[in-house]
C-alpha cells in the first residue's frame, strides 16, 4: 500500500488495525493460551503469588496514593477494573487499550494524592500495587499474547509500548518480590506469607481514635475475609491429603488382598465318596443300630 498506492502511513496504520481485529477475533480461541505452551502453567503460578501477597499493604511499596479521598478511591477502583476487563477482550490492540486506561487512572490517582504530576518512580509502585490488589485473569497469558500477535510497531513507540513494558516490569517484581523488596525482616516476611499474622491487624491495632469509622470497618472486613480465605485453603489442603490417604489405602487394601489370593489359592476339592441318604438302603457297611421293636408289657 505504500509503495504502489501511496497510501500515507496514518492510513495504513488504521487498515492494519482493522486487519489486525478481524483475524484476531477469529483466530482467538485458537491461539490464546495454546496447548503447546506453558502459559496455563504460568497463570495458575502467578494467581497463586499473587494471592499469597494479599496481606501487602501501599506503605510497604511506597505507593503515593490515599485511598482515603473519595476520588482517588475511584481512580484506583476504575484501575482494578480496566486491568481485569483486559482478558475480556479479544484483539491485541483492545487488551493493550485495557492497559493503557488503567495506567492513566493511576496517574490520575497520584495526582491528586500530591496536587502535582505523577512521576515514573510513582508510577511503577502504583501499578505493582494496583496488580496486587486486582489480581487480573490469564495475567501472564494476556501478556504473551500481546507480545505474540500486537502490532511491533505500537510496542516499541507510544504511550501504550510504556505502560506495556511497566506492566511486564510489575509482574517481574512481583516474582521476584521477597522481604528485602518491601523493607521487612525475613521472620516476617515468612509469618506474613504462612498467614500467621497480618500487618493489616497490626495497623489496625495503633489506630488513633479520630479515624473513620468506615475506613476501620473496612480493614475489619478485610482481615476477617483474609482469616476466612486461609481457613478455607487449609481445608482444601486437608481434604486433598485425606482423598490421596484413602486412595493410597484402597490400592494397598486391593494389592494385599490380590498377593494372599496369588500365595493361598483356592482349591476345591470333589469329596472322595458320595454320602447316602439317610433313609436310603444301607447294605454294606451299616452302622445305624437296629429299629426298636415294640415291645407288650402285661398289666
């Protein structure tokens, strides 16, 4: 198109777009999270840190966001919703534009947290942040398949290549993340991913007496869901050792009772003679005594 119709670059950009969505969208449920890969196995792996990482909190990450003020509340509810509604989507293009309005509503949210713009060193926390708290679908699936099918050229220019990098840096960190990332010692490091304890309790605990009551309320909830999710991952866990003890115990009933039949096999025997019946003639060998015969006393 450019060098037989002159068609200008913009114009071309646009075709390929639509060229870009039509196949995409027919192709989708072929080529997202294919069997030949491994992303089914890196999505269930990542689901399961980040759930394991619920307990972090924005001071940790230095996130400069209060969730205190209504609209920066919003912005970070609208954030959580536009990374998730990004496995919805089917066209490479479309999940990347999932990507980018999240990112704007998180510079949004810093600032008007600090009444100035936002900068990278802000921005980056935030979304690690943001990806904690939404814990997003087929994460690194969507991510894969932007790399594999989106236009190169969106990925390496533009404000959409950035926030696609930023968030591949943010699942990185996320990986990686250990008690030195977040300033703990690794004692609680350890306690807080055991479950032992939460350092959303402990906040909640040197509360001042002018907080909201809202804003307690709600951390209530969440440390008494957190306390719920554990509770429940425990019987989970119990209820799938028990299953495998009573499989394992089944095969080895079945392999024991298979070896006695193996070493004692079960012989029958015919008897050596037939046995009469007993009201029948017994000519040879009688051993029944003799019939009493009546007898007639005088009187």
């Amino acid at each position: 198109m450019q060098t037989r119709g002159k068609v200008p670059p913009e114009r071309v950009e646009k075709i390929m777009d639509q060229i870009e969505k039509y196949i995409m969208t027919r192709l989708y449920k072929y080529v997202f999270c294919p069997e030949t890969t491994d992303d089914e196995k890196k999505d269930l792996a990542i689901q399961k840190r980040i759930r394991a990482l619920r307990w972090v909190t924005p001071q940790m990450l230095c996130v400069p966001v209060n969730e205190e003020i209504p609209e920066v509340s919003d912005m970070v509810v609208k954030a959580i919703t536009d990374i998730i509604e990004m496995d919805s989507k089917r066209v490479p293009r479309d999940k990347l534009a999932c990507i980018t309005k999240c990112s704007k509503h998180i510079f949004n949210a810093i600032k008007i947290t600090k009444n100035e713009p936002a900068s990278a060193d802000d921005f980056l926390p935030t979304l690690i942040y943001i990806v904690l708290k939404g814990n997003p679908p087929r994460l690194q699936s969507n991510i894969q398949y932007i790399t594999r099918f989106c236009n190169p050229s969106r990925l390496m220019t533009g404000e959409d290549g950035y926030y696609f990098t930023n968030l591949c840096c943010a699942v990185a960190f996320i990986e990686k993340l250990d008690a030195q990332s977040l300033n703990l010692s690794q004692e609680d490091f350890d306690r807080y991913m055991s479950g032992q304890t939460s350092p959303r309790k402990q906040e909640s605990e040197n509360w001042s007496p002018d907080a909201c009551l809202g804003v307690k309320q709600m951390y209530k909830n969440l440390d008494l869901l957190s306390q719920l999710n554990e509770r429940q991952e425990r019987i989970m866990n119990e209820a799938k050792k028990l299953e495998k003890d009573l499989i394992d115990w089944t095969d080895g009933i079945a392999k024991e009772v298979q070896d006695i039949v193996e070493k004692y096999p079960l012989e029958i025997k015919p008897p050596s003679q037939s046995l009469a019946a007993i009201d029948s003639e017994n000519v040879e060998n009688d051993k029944l005594p003799p019939p009493l015969q009546p007898q007639v006393y005088a009187g």
